[in-house]
C-alpha cells in the first residue's frame, strides 16, 4: 500500500488538526518532529497535508525519504534542485554547497522560504550511525537547522526517538516541537473510506462502513482506527467491486470474503500465490527468521538467508529480486552488510498470518498422511497374520 502524495490532500481525512499544527510550527520555528507508531500515516500526512497546505504559502517544498546508500546526500542534492526548478526559478544554482548554503542560497535567490520534508529518518537513524558518514550530515544538519534560512519537519516511526537524540548536542531543544500521530477516529475513518470509493466512482453503505471501521483488525485498544489496515481492506473490496463492476460496497461484499479481518490478513495471499511452488516453499521457510515471536520484522542478510534456505539455498538469487520487486521485502543497506527484511512493518502480522496458514496445512497433510500409512501397515500386518495362519494351518492339516 502506497502513501498519499501532494496530488491526493483531497483524500487525507482526520489530520487537521495535525496538519495545522506543523505549518503553524513551520511558520515560527526551525524543527518539527512527528512521530508514529508504524503504519500511521506519517509520510501521508507530510505528503498530502502539509506540503501542499505550506506550497499555498509559496513556500519551496523539498521532500526526501531516500537515505539508504553512501550517496545519499548526493541524492538529497538532487531533490533540492529538482525542488527548486520546479517551484520556484529554474535557473537558480545550488550544486555544490553544505545543506545550508544551498537553503540559504534559495531564500536569496529566488526571494522564496524553504522547507524540507525528511520522511522515513528512522531509515537514515538506523543506516547510517557511529560512521564518519554520519558523523558529518549530523554536523551539516545541525548547522543547518540552527541557521534559520529554513524550516525541517522530521518524519520518523516513534522507535526511532530514542536514536534521534544523539542530535542533542548540536540542536538545543530538539524536541521541543514534536507532534504524536495518533490512530484515526471512527468520524474520520468514516470520511476515508467514503473519500477514497468516491475517487473511484463507488458507493459505500453505512453497513459496510460500519464494519470497516469495526473491525477487529483494524480497531485499536484506544477505540480508533489503523489508516493503514483500513486502507488495505478498503482497496481490497475496492478491487473487487472493479472487476465485477458493482456500483457500491455493501456488507454482502464483505461476509462473502470472511469478513474484514479476513480481507486484510488474506491481502498478500494472491501476490505471494503469483511465486512458483519452490519459492513460495523458501518464502514460507524464511518466516521463521524473517518473523519474531512478537511478530516484529527481523532483517537478515543474504548468507543467513541462503544458510537457513537448506537445500532451497540455490534458489535464494531469483527469489529475493521477486520478492523486493513487489514490496514483500526490501533490502536495508546497513553499514557492516545489507539486510533483508519484510517491507513494511505493518505486513508483518499479514504475512505471518499466510504462514500459520500454511503452516496449518502442512501439519494436516502430514497427519492425514501418517494416518493412511497407519493404516497401510495396519493392514498389511493383519495380512501376513493370516498367510502365517493359512500356512501353519495346512501344514497342521498335512
């Protein structure tokens, strides 16, 4: 499941507030942070709520979510420019300068204020860390948030906090501004799934609504809604709806497919169906060290991969481009190795559902199977007792 993007605010539901907030921060300090458990909506909310609300403003908006890699600051180069051309002058130069000249440069040369949207930290937080790579973005950051030529909103998952501080000793009061996404309410779940049926010509019914946002999978401990599970069932029966051409979503459409919870948990079922048999075997065999008992995601590299594929392991080379080519899995460039783990958190519990699944049917086929062997030799026992006795009878009788 994609995010929203800037072309799709008309879609985001239930961030006001939120939203608000953060362009009310940009607008009078230098750093917001925004934080989420997995799944919330993060990049969604910065993508379709806040840049477009602060590009309104005439704001030049640069957003960048790509820190894997040793090029990433290369590549963070590149967004500034391609932002810059786009929103404000292209003739403006910025190549070759620290992170803050080339900000400080846009505000002087095009007249216009920038902002910069850095999504997905946790990523940079984890990848790049204790190295002299780190070392020097950190220090370049830090010059750059504290020179004041520009506003940053950071965008990262809430586990992330705790790496973010080593930040500290270069920006004084780092968190001083700092926003907690929190689940959807039930309103505003509502107005997402009718919003997004809307997009594509449908109909959704109070009922189907209802069950929707009630779902067990979807609902939280705190009443509130998961976006990103509501999402997954609501594009799943969107999907369905298409193909047979329905005009709305009704309950009916949902029981017949086993209900919400049965949609979400099933939602990979078809992608993973589209792998051979022996892949679909190594993917299976890789969820017990892809998958924590907490079902947490785990990344692991290729030679533990290959180590634990056993006698699959020679086909670990042609899954693993299928499988990050769907967004099953990704890789994570980490400083000592690379590192695969399931693409997103939030497909954890989804995939180790497909698992127990399958694990269920193995164990069943072995059971059925040790009975019919049970039985044969049950059989074949109670056959050769009765040649024995055919034998030993005639021989009695001679």
């Amino acid at each position: 499941m994609t995010p929203l993007t800037h072309n799709q605010e008309a879609l985001l539901r239930g961030r006001d507030r939120e939203t608000g907030e953060i362009v009310e921060n940009c607008r009078h300090s230098r750093l917001t942070v925004v934080s989420s458990a997995p799944g919330l909506g993060v990049t969604s909310l910065l993508e379709a709520g806040v840049g477009p609300a602060l590009r309104r403003e005439g704001i030049v908006v640069i957003a960048f979510r790509d820190w894997q890699g040793q090029s990433f600051a290369e590549h963070l180069r590149e967004a500034i420019e391609a932002a810059v051309r786009e929103q404000a002058q292209p003739y403006v130069w910025t190549r070759g300068e620290t992170l803050g000249m080339m900000l400080r440069q846009i505000r002087e040369r095009s007249g216009k204020p920038a902002l910069v949207l850095f999504d997905q930290f946790e990523d940079y937080l984890r990848c790049h860390t204790k190295t002299p790579l780190a070392e020097a973005f950190d220090a370049e950051l830090a010059q750059a948030i504290t020179q004041r030529d520009a506003s940053f909103v950071v965008g990262m998952q809430a586990h992330a906090l705790p790496a973010f501080e080593r930040l500290k000793e270069h920006v004084p009061n780092l968190l001083g501004n700092h926003v907690r996404l929190e689940p959807l309410s039930k309103e505003a779940a509502q107005e997402a799934i009718v919003a997004e049926a809307r997009a594509f010509d449908l109909e959704v019914t109070p009922d189907a609504i209802e069950a929707l946002v009630s779902a067990p999978v979807v609902l939280r401990n705190s009443g509130r809604v998961h976006p990103f599970f509501l999402k997954v069932a609501t594009a799943q029966l969107l999907d369905a709806a298409a193909r047979v051409q329905a005009p709305a979503i009704d309950r009916y459409m949902i029981e017949t497919r086993g209900g919400v919870d049965r949609i979400v948990l099933e939602s990979l079922d078809s992608t993973i169906s589209d792998l051979n048999p022996t892949h679909v075997d190594l993917l299976f065999h890789w969820c017990n060290i892809l998958i924590a008992p907490d079902k947490h995601r785990i990344a692991v590299t290729e030679k533990g991969l290959t180590d634990y594929a056993g006698k699959l392991n020679r086909f670990v080379i042609t899954l693993l481009p299928i499988v990050t080519g769907t967004h099953l899995m990704r890789p994570v460039e980490m400083p000592e190795a690379i590192r695969y783990e399931i693409a997103r958190e939030c497909l954890t519990p989804i995939l180790s559902d497909w698992w127990e699944r399958r694990e269920a049917t193995v164990q069943a086929r072995r059971r059925a199977n040790f009975r019919v062997r049970s039985i044969s030799i049950a059989v074949t026992c109670v056959v050769v007792m009765y040649v024995v006795w055919i034998i030993l009878s005639w021989k009695e009788g001679s």
